[in-house]
C-alpha cells in the first residue's frame, strides 16, 4: 500500500457536509486512490489552499442503464 492508499485506508465518512481531512495537493496518485475508495475533492472555504476530502455514505450512484447527456450539455 502506498503512501496515498494509507491516507485514504483508514478513514469513516466525515460529518454530513464536513471533509474527511484536508490535503494541501492533488497528485495523480492521490486522486486515483482516493477515487477508488470512495472519496472526493472539494475546494475547502475557510482554507483557499487546502483540499477538503469527502467520503458520503451512503454514496451516490448514478444509473447508466437509460442515462442520455443531452447535446447542448455535451
């Protein structure tokens, strides 16, 4: 497990609306782990330089069976 897999390993979701932790990057590694986990980046309000990082449960899910981007959003 690499250094960005141990920061997303051992954490519960946050607080409705409240970050997990706060990240002052966005490595690809970084990304790519924290997606795999179930997490996600937010610009944080009260620190501009800092990423908050979200882990909702439940989480979202978006059916594909049926989903149709329209072409004025495309």
């Amino acid at each position: 497990m690499g250094v960005a897999a141990a920061r997303f390993h051992h954490h519960k979701p946050g607080p409705r609306g409240k970050g997990v932790f706060l990240s002052g990057s966005a490595l690809v590694a970084t990304m790519l782990d924290a997606y795999a986990r179930g997490y996600f980046p937010m610009g944080d309000p009260d620190d501009p330089g800092a990423l908050a990082w979200y882990n909702p449960d439940p989480r979202g899910v978006l059916p594909l069976e049926g989903f149709h981007v329209p072409r004025t959003v495309a």
